[in-house]
C-alpha cells in the first residue's frame, strides 16, 4: 500500500466514524495517528461527550474486535488479563482469556482502578503481551489501546503514574460539540430508532495490517529529525518545567510525524506535520514545577512556546 491509498483508506475510516459521532475531524485524525503510527490514545474528557462511542466506532469502521473494560476501585489485575481456571474432567489449569484479549480495548475510567491493576496494562500496551502466573500470551495484532479519564471528578481516582502516561502515543479530548453539532446530534438521534448510532466495517484486516506499514515508507530528511529531537531537548531546560520529553517521547515524535503523513497522502514529514502532532505528542509528557502549577501554566502553552522558539529547518 502506498500513502495515497493509504490516506484514501483513512478518509473512508474518518468518513465511516464520523458519521456516528459529532466531533471535530482533527480529533479523528488524531485518533489515526495513534493507530496507524502504533501507539495508544488518552482520551480526558467529561463524561457524555461521546468518548465510548467514538472507540467503538473506530474499532467497527476498522473490521476489528472490540472490548469495554470499565475500570474500578475493586478491579483486580486478573480482571483485565485473564486467569487460570482448573477443568475437573481434564484435572488441569486451563487459561481463560480476560477482556484485554481484543483488537481495540477500551480502558474506561482507567485512573478509577489502582495502580497495581492499572500496570497491568503496561506490558500489553509495551510489548503486545501479557504474563499470568509466568506464562506469556500474545494479544491480538492490531492491539490498541484507548484509555479514557475525567479531568473533573478526582474523588477516588488513583492518577496515571508517569511511566503509564509515557505508553500513549498521543492524547487528546472531544470538547463540547458547538451548537449547530448539538443539533445535528438529535436530527441523527430523531431519524434512528435505536439510541446510538451503528458504524459498518469499511475495511479487512489485510487492509488494516497493511495501513499500518505505510509511515514505514515514509521519509524524513536528517534536518527533520535534528529538528524533533531539539523540540524535545527544549522542554527539558524550560524553567517551567520539572521532568521534559524523554527520549521515548522523541521516538514518539517521530514516529506520530510519519504516521500524520501518511494519513495526508504525503511520503515525506514536513514540518508543519511534526508542529500538528507535537501538542497531542508532548504536552502529556512533561511534569511542571510546583511553581508553575501554582501559576497555572498549562503544558500546551509550554509546548507551543518550545515550537515557537527552535528554528524551523527548510525542507524541499
């Protein structure tokens, strides 16, 4: 598959999503980012935007397996991954697979469970796998992670550690839709006579294997990759801010840029592609200082003064 096609086929997926949930279409292509450059999505929002929808949808247009796993206070690890069960007739421990076992896995409420369960999620979404009593089992490929949490309500969350936040590639949130969506939301909801709306499957897995080898092809000229690693480096010397992008982050960058790319059709990264995925990249990285909390500096306005102070490189 070349980036044409490829950026054909993510239109359709766009196109297909879209037409279920009211939202903007940066919001979509984020979202593609996060699966076609490999990664995971962090969805913070209020409750009843529409974040459950949008993951299903995207996992329907997408022809893959989906899996809801509603994260809680009493939520045990083996909840998530699964556990040994023991067969009388057979006098063994067979394994039962947990809801992680899916292609798209929605993680909701993920800062509502403890830590320790929260971690499970670590490995799968590092490595693809998960361990239960020392035996490892592969997931599903494509495996795809969307975690949504509530920026409003912190009463009895358990917030992400770092090194959880630092697996998602990007992470990004709906916002209310503006008057004219609201109202095209009950024109939609009027002419249906279920309550939400149903997506078709617009490709096959061979196609969805395929689109997400394309940022592969996609090229970045060694000016470009200076580039994205100062833009990391920046964050780390800005007196606001305490821990900066580490250089998973820079990989992550990187790797967003050619995905964002392909997506537009293009077989090369241009700078304007690395300054559209840098907010939904890097913002969630980076750890202010108690300062600059205090002043309530907002880590985009950090990540937008970084992108405003590296020289933009010139690229033919």
């Amino acid at each position: 598959m070349d980036v044409r096609r490829a950026s054909e086929v993510c239109e359709s997926v766009a196109d297909a999503v879209g037409d279920a949930v009211i939202c903007d279409r940066e919001f979509l292509e984020t979202i593609l980012v996060g699966f076609v450059g490999r990664g995971h999505v962090l969805l913070e929002d209020v409750p009843g935007t529409g974040k459950t929808l949008t993951a299903r949808s995207v996992a329907d247009a997408l022809g893959l397996s989906f899996s809801r796993i509603q994260f809680t206070p009493d939520l045990l690890p083996a909840d998530v991954t699964g556990t040994h069960v023991f067969d009388e007739q057979e006098g063994t421990f067979e394994f039962t697979e947990g809801p992680i076992f899916a292609n798209v896995v929605l993680a909701d409420e993920i800062n509502r469970a403890p830590p320790k369960t929260q971690s499970a999620l670590l490995e799968a979404m590092e490595e693809g796998q998960v361990t239960v009593d020392g035996d490892t089992h592969a997931l599903p490929e494509p495996f795809f992670v969307i975690a949504t949490q509530n920026p409003v309500e912190q009463e009895g969350t358990f917030p992400l550690p770092e090194a959880q936040v630092d697996r998602f590639l990007v992470k990004t949130s709906m916002g209310y839709p503006d008057e004219a969506d609201e109202t095209e939301l009950l024109r939609r909801r009027a002419a249906r006579e279920t309550t939400t709306p149903s997506v078709d499957a617009v490709l096959e897995r061979e196609t969805v294997e395929r689109l997400r080898e394309v940022p592969e092809s996609v090229h970045v000229e060694a000016d470009l990759l200076e580039y994205m690693v100062e833009i990391a480096r920046s964050t780390r010397t800005d007196a606001r801010v305490e821990v900066g992008v580490s250089p998973r982050g820079t990989q992550r960058l990187f790797e967003a840029a050619r995905a964002y790319a392909a997506i537009s059709g293009q077989e090369f990264v241009t700078p304007d592609d690395v300054k559209r995925v840098a907010d939904p990249v890097l913002t969630h990285r980076l750890v202010l200082t108690p300062d600059a909390t205090v002043d309530r500096i907002e880590k985009a306005d950090v990540v937008s003064s970084v992108l405003e102070s590296v020289p933009v490189p010139t690229v033919d």
